[in-house]
C-alpha cells in the first residue's frame, strides 16, 4: 500500500512538472526570472567595480 501511495504521490509530481513547462504561465515565471537574475548581475557587477576603484 505504501508503494502505491509513493508511485502516485511520484506519477503527480511529474505531471505537475511537465504541466508546468508547457503551460504558458511557466514562460511568463521564466521571464521574470531572467530579469532578476539581470538584475541581481548588474547589482553585483556594480559592487564588484565600486571595490576593484578603492
């Protein structure tokens, strides 16, 4: 029973991740994941700069 219940609990999860990635709300999480990672690099380039001038 508890083989069954880990089989199903493993066939949601994968199906949660394939929904996801063909979902068009996962491509607009991708993107605003893109632009806060841009952003965190362009803080981190600046800091980076700020110290190298010292």
């Amino acid at each position: 029973m508890k083989v069954f219940i880990g089989s199903v609990i493993v066939l949601l999860l994968i199906g949660a991740g394939i929904w996801l990635m063909l979902s068009p709300s996962f491509k607009k999480v991708g993107e605003t994941a893109s632009k806060v990672k841009e952003n965190f690099k362009e803080e981190n380039d600046g800091n980076d700069n700020a110290e190298k001038e010292k």
